[in-house]
C-alpha cells in the first residue's frame, strides 16, 4: 500500500500518531504513584524519528515537559551512542540540564524497532514522588543537595533491567516501592505506545516513518508560517504574578 499512499492517508496516520502517544500518556496517569501525575498531568509524551525528531506529542502533558523532553532526545542519542542502541533498551536520566531542569522530572527513552530496523523512538517525562536529598523546594545552594542525580545511562539493556541502578535509587529515596514503580510506569507507557505503533503499521502497510515524518514536517512548517504570516508586525508584551516563596512573583 505505501506506494499508492497520498495525502488523505498521510493525514489518517498523523492523527492516529496523537491518539498513539495520547494513549502513551494516559497509559502513564493511570500506573504512576505521583499524585502530580495523576491529578495534574505533570507529564509529556511523544513519538520521534530515527534522528531524535519529535513527530507527534500528547496532548495529555505540560508544554514546558514537551519542549524540554524534544530537546532531550537528541542527548540520549548521543550519550548512549547509536552504536550501542539495541532492541529491548529503555534509557533513563533526571539530569536538570539535559532533561526538564529539576531532578524531580526523569525522561525515559525507548528505541523502537520494526523487523530488526530502529524506526524511531518513543519518550516520556514525569514528576516521581521523590529523588531524596531536600526535597522539591527552593532551599539547595546547588544541584547535589537536592536529592539523587542519574545522569543518561541504560534502565534496561536488551530487556533485562539494570539492577545496580535500581537498588541506588531505593537507597538513596524515601518512597523507594514508589519512587520505582514511577520509573516502571514510564518504561511501560514507551512499550504501550511501540505496541500501537506497530499496529498502525501493519494496518497501512508500512515498515519506516521517513514518508509520514516528511509530510508532518513540510505541512506544520506551511501552517505555522502561514500563522505568522496573518500576525501584525509589532512588539507583543505580556505580564502575569505567579506564586513565589514569601511574596508573589511578577514576571514580565
């Protein structure tokens, strides 16, 4: 079918893309333990190309989770090195630098593959219950106060799970039963959006992204300068007063 594909098709599979990563995010508030999760949302989920691309994004999650965990992606490519991306991995990080800024926030990448052939990737980010150290708050002078710090490595290596690491966090967390149960939560919810991708895959006949990405991309660059296009030329200014510690935050 992939050769008699046109744009009406292009557009069925770009929506269900968003109801595959959309089910990737509930999949999440429904198995975490973090009550931010839960009842907040606190969370981002998203599909990407073989080169870190983002391609679809939940609409369940926070923008400021979406955009970080985008430009995350390209950082677990280059830490793990695409020589050592296998089938079965799940790569872990709450590295505030190269995730979503707090240790709070772990980002988990899974590397899909379709009949042995690494087709793209699916990533997550959520707020876990705890990461030890201060805790969530403004307190810490630096980054080693606030709690355990997991720079980009491998949570599972061709499916068997990293030990070592897991038997860290529990003692260097408070919640440790919960604390891991958020981590398997975020590995699972990868899985849940490979297993519907696969589905759509084989229901149109495909074995690679490169065409729909291709589509994705030249009609959302179309849409958004036509957008722009349509918007008066000036400056634009905005103010909103936060929450903040002791007094309420301006910001400009």
């Amino acid at each position: 079918m992939s050769d008699q594909i046109g744009d009406v098709h292009y557009q069925i599979m770009w929506n269900r893309l968003i109801s595959v990563v959309e089910e990737q995010a509930v999949s999440l508030v429904r198995t975490a333990f973090s009550t931010s999760v839960r009842e907040s949302g606190d969370l981002s989920a998203g599909i990407f190309d073989a080169d870190g691309r983002m391609l679809a994004q939940a609409v369940t999650g926070t923008p400021g989770h979406v955009n970080a965990m985008a430009e995350a992606v390209g950082h677990f490519i280059s830490d793990i090195g695409r020589q050592n991306i296998q089938e079965g991995d799940v790569y872990i990080t709450n590295d505030p630098w190269k995730g979503t800024g707090h240790l709070h926030d772990f980002t988990f990448v899974s590397p899909s593959f379709r009949r042995g052939k690494l087709i793209g990737y699916f990533a997550c980010t959520a707020h876990v219950v705890d990461v030890g150290g201060r805790g969530f708050g403004p307190d810490a002078n630096e980054v080693y106060e606030e709690g355990i710090f997991v720079p980009i490595m491998k949570f599972a290596d061709r499916g068997a799970l990293n030990q070592t690491l897991l038997q860290m966090v529990r003692a260097n967390v408070r919640e440790a039963d919960q604390v891991v149960g958020d981590l398997f939560s975020l590995a699972a919810c990868n899985e849940i959006g490979h297993r519907r991708l696969m589905e759509m895959m084989d229901e149109f006949a495909i074995n690679s992204l490169n065409l729909l990405r291709d589509f994705i991309f030249i009609n959302s660059r179309r849409a958004t300068l036509e957008r722009l296009e349509k918007q008066p030329n000036g400056v634009y200014r905005n103010v909103m007063t936060v929450d903040g510690y002791g007094s309420p935050v301006r910001m400009e």
